[in-house]
C-alpha cells in the first residue's frame, strides 16, 4: 500500500471523536472471508463513505457490521461498547438502522405498516406520532400512504426504506447504495435532501456508494475498499487531489473492473 | 339444477372448513418457509383428541377448542424439536418436505399402533336440518361455516390491525429486515406456529364434526385439497388460501353430487393445474398481505 500518511495523520486529528469503530475485521460467506481486515471508523455527526467497485465487499462489510453474517475475527464498537456479534435484533435497540443494498421495504406491506414495523420497538402512541414527522420529512411519501410499498417507484422505495429506519431514531445510519438504481441528478438530491440533511438532527451515517462525486459532495471523510480491504482513505478534498483515486473513480467508472489490476501493482 | 344447489350447499360448508385447514397450511409455507405435508397428520390428531374429549362426555362443539390448543401445541412442538434443527442444519425446501413426509407417516402410524386401524366416530346431532334454495343443510353444518367465517375476520383483524400481525407480515415477507427492524423472529415464528396449529386442529374437528367419523389416514388424504387449495390462491397468501378454498370446496362437492364422489380430488387438481397454468404464482400472489409475488413466494 502506498502510504500517505503524514497527510492523512493531520487530517485524521481534525475528525470527530469515534462514535463506530470497526478493527480489523474480517466477514464473509460460510467461512470464507471476503472482508479482510478492515479498520474503519465514524465520528459523531460525520457522513463517512466507503466507496469501491462491484464486489469489493461493501455490503458484507456492512451486513456484518449490523449482525447479518458472523464476524470471523476483528472487532466493532458503538459508543464505546462492545458489539461484535450482536444479534440484528439487538443492535436496533443499541441505536444503529440500516438500509440494505436490495429487498429494502416489506413489499407486501403498505407505506404505512412499512413505518409501523419501522417503529416496532414504540409504543403505538408514538408510532402514530413518529410516523406523521417522518413522513413529513417525505411529502411524497405521504401521498402513498395506503399504497403497498412493492408499487412503488425507485426514488419512493429507497425515501420509504429511509423513513423506516428513521423511525427509531439511529444515532447511527447505515445505509447501502441508497441512491443504486436512480436517475444521476435524482441521486444527487437525495444525496443532499435526505442524507446530508439527517446530520442537523444528530444521525452520524455510515453511507456504501456508486456515485462517487456526489456521496464525496456530502461526506466528512471516506474510505476506498477493494477486494476486501481499504485501500485509501481521507477527506473527499484530499482524495480528489490523489491522482490514482481520481483517475480511477472519476475518469474511468465505467471501466470498473480496471481498479482491480490497478491496485494489484500498489 | 336440485342435484347442482344441494352439492353447492355441501360445497359451501366444505369450502369453510377447508378455509381453516389451507390458511393455517400456508401460513407456515409464508412466514416459516415449509410445505408442510405433516399438517393433513397434525389435523387427524387433534380430530383425535377431539374424539377422546367427546367420548369423555364433552359436548362436540367444545371440542374445537381441544382440538385447536391441541393442534397448536403439537405444530409449535414439532416445529421446535424437528423442523427447526432441520432447518438450522441447513435442509433447504425440498429436504424439508422429505421430513414432513416422514413425520406424517410417523404420525399415522403411531396412531394406527396405539388405537388400531379403526373408525373414530364423534357423537353430533344432525336431526334438524335447515332447506332453503334447494340447498339441505344441517343446522351443525351451519354452525361450522359461521364459525369459520367468524376465525377468518379474526383472523383477518389481527394480521392487518395488530403489532404482532404485522410482525408476521414482515417476518414473511423479508426476515432480515424484520430482525434489522428489532422483531425477534424465532418468537415470531412460534406464534405463527402455534397459530397455524390451532387452525390445524380446528379443521381437524370441524371436517369431522360435518362428515362424523374418520381414521388414522383421513387426514393426510384430505390434505390433497388443501395443498390445492392454498396453492390455487398463491402459496403463502392467506386470502387467496380462503378464495382458493370457496373454489376447490365449492368444485370438488358439486363433482361429487353431480358426476360422483370418485372424482373429488381429480376435479380439486385439474381446476388447480389449469389456474396455474395461467397465473403460475397462483390468484391472488400480487394483492395479498404476505408475499408480494416476489422472488419468494415458493410453488
Ligand atoms: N450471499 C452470498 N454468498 C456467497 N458469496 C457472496 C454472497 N453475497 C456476496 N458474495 C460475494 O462476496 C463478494 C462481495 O460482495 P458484496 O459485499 O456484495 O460486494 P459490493 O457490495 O462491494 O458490491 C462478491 O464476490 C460476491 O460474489
Ligand atoms: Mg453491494
């Protein structure tokens, strides 16, 4: 790996105090690691991107993170208390909510019994309650109430499975390619409406990405991750300086495949 | 046309019975993921503890009741003690209709052993009947499809109005995200099994209740129609179970006073083939409360 570190170190000291912590960790399917060993960390009220091409692990790394899959060595920290495989059941009610990659809402369910279960660990008073203010926060959202969350739109469906997660209010948002399937200019609203604007109400976001500038736009620092581990990481500003990273996420996305033999010769 | 509405009648009564045994039947196969070919066995058994509360000189309808808790507990009994390991072991669909098989032969044959291949027959009075329309109905028979009608909106109530419904709907429809979502599955999955195990029994005593007496094999040769049943409306749709039901119920009882009680089960699979053919998911996989016809619905 190419170090950069005295630039990072500096610009390392300028970040938040952690609120996760991630150590080594290592996660993959039936035993075999696909995440390997990775340290990664987010401060409180800080948008942190990981960023990398198709099938470098990013959404393992979060399936273990939020105790989907088992973590096979490493550790995980919320707020300084130990959560290494903990069930999913237990991590909502430590403050995490996480919006997978795909099968995102409960398709059968309406709008609405989305954001109840959203809120299954209120009482139904405060469903009730909650439910008005996030929608609120979605006017679109509001118009499909009473409509099953499976008709609804690309844009829709991801705003619905946000407003779900929302509901308990995460001190921590994990979120996995929130804007995959969106229209380029839509995702970048989003971007900015939906996730950027979370961090005035307190919501540290941990956010997996395609869309490289955009999610670099509204990050605080972001980290690269290819086959299984972190390759750079930094302030969006200093990544976008660092020829490589811009050669190979801003010149050549198309050509995603090319990062691989890349960062082979690092 | 007489011959057509008393079968219709009949067909009536055996569509809300079978309502009971196919909801319960595809409720497991939507939220716990199993095709379940023990449950005709589990309806035979909870008919059978009906029976000895009934020769015990408890009133018939009382039974239901018995047969329900009983039904339930068995179904959250075997499901713990044998389909979750098997599960857990990393059986997939087709191995666990392998162990429900073997668990229905088990069954039959344990009751077979301990009360030898004999006709069970439970005391009810069907002296007064009840003529109308050209349909001759016993007033128990009646009895039956108002209470059965009465379970569905219940039941219909509870998974669309309450917390724990819902749970269910969303443990069905996607467990991960209902375990991300803070719903303890495993708990989830024993209520559903004990649901669905009491509309096991339930059907049990209720199809014995209209047709008096039945053996160690009844019901897992009635289980036929309502696999056909619970499929026809689309696997893991509770409505569609109930639809599925009325159409099966209704075609197979008006086949058999029409053409003859041979052809019951052959009419219940044409109908079901010929529907499948044309909506491979079954009637009602898109409007249904549990599986949104997604990648897995499971027939
Ligand atoms: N359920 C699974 N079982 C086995 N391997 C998987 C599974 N899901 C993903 N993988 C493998 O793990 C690797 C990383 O996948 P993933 O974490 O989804 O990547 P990313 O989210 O970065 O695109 C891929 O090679 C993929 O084939
Ligand atoms: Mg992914």
């Amino acid at each position: 790996m190419k170090p950069c570190s005295m630039h990072t170190s500096l610009a390392e000291s300028e970040r938040r105090p952690a609120q996760l912590l991630i150590r080594d960790l290592v996660a993959g399917y039936r035993g075999i690691p696909i995440v390997n060993g990775v340290t990664l960390s987010v401060g409180e009220r800080e948008v942190v991107s990981v960023l990398g091409p198709n099938g470098a692990g990013k959404s393992t790394l979060l399936k273990a993170l939020v105790g989907l899959l088992p973590v096979m060595a490493g550790s995980i920290e919320l707020d300084g208390v130990q959560i290494t495989n903990m069930s999913p059941e237990d991590l909502v009610r430590m403050g995490t909510g996480y919006v997978p990659q795909v099968r995102d809402v409960f398709e059968p369910l309406t709008v609405r019994e989305n954001l109840d279960i959203g809120g299954y660990l209120l009482d139904s008073r405060q469903i009730k309650d909650r439910a008005a203010e996030v929608l609120a926060l979605f006017p679109s959202l509001q118009r499909a109430a009473d409509r099953r969350a499976g008709t609804l739109s690309g844009g829709e469906r991801k705003m619905l499975a946000i407003a779900r997660v929302l509901m308990l209010r995460p001190k921590l948002l994990i979120l996995d390619e929130p804007t995959a399937g969106l229209a380029p200019e839509v995702s970048k609203r989003f971007l900015h409406e939906h996730v950027r604007r979370l961090i005035s109400q307190g919501v540290s976001t941990l956010l997996v990405e395609q869309r490289v500038s955009a999610s670099l736009e509204i990050s605080d620092w972001a980290y690269v991750l290819v086959t299984g581990e972190v390759r750079r990481e930094g302030r969006p500003a200093d990544l976008l300086q660092d020829r490589e990273f811009a050669q190979v996420f801003l010149g050549r996305r198309a050509e995603l495949p090319a990062i691989r033999r890349e960062s082979n010769d690092m | 046309m007489d011959l057509f509405m008393a079968g219709l009648g009949f067909g009536l009564i055996a569509a809300s019975i079978m309502a009971l045994a196919a909801v319960g039947f595809t409720l497991q196969l939507g939220v716990a993921d199993i095709f379940n070919f023990s449950f005709g066995a589990v309806m035979t058994a909870s008919a059978l503890a009906g029976y000895e509360a009934n020769a015990a000189g408890l009133n018939v309808w009382l039974c239901l009741p018995v047969g329900a808790a009983f039904g339930a507990a068995l179904s959250v009994c075997l499901n713990r003690a044998i389909l979750t390991p098997f599960m857990h072991r990393g059986a997939g669909l087709f191995g666990m209709v392998i162990v429900t098989l073997g668990l229905a032969i088990v069954i039959q044959n344990l009751i077979l052993a301990i009360w030898g291949p004999v006709y069970f027959t439970y005391q009810v009075d069907n002296s007064s009947t009840v003529r109308w329309a050209g349909m001759i109905l016993t007033t128990s028979q009646i009895a039956l499809a108002a209470c059965s009608a009465a379970i569905m909106v219940v039941l219909h109530l509870l998974l669309t109005k309450t917390k724990l419904g819902k749970a269910m709907r969303a443990t069905a429809a996607n467990a991960d995200l209902a375990r991300t979502s803070g719903i303890r599955t495993s708990r989830v999955n024993d209520t559903v099994w004990a649901l669905s195990g009491a509309l096991c029994g339930l059907g049990g005593v209720a199809f014995v209740i209209n047709t008096v007496s039945f053996q160690a094999a009844t019901g897992t040769d009635y289980l036929i129609l309502v696999v056909a049943a619970a499929v026809l409306g689309g696997a893991g749709q509770p409505y569609g179970a109930m639809i599925g039901a009325l159409i099966v119920g209704v075609a197979s009882e008006v086949s058999a006073t029409v053409i003859s009680p041979d052809y019951k089960d052959v009419v219940a699979l044409v109908i079901l083939i010929g529907v499948l053919l044309v909506r491979p998911r079954g009637l009602m996989a898109s409007v249904d409360l549990v599986q949104a016809g997604g990648e897995e619905t499971i027939a």
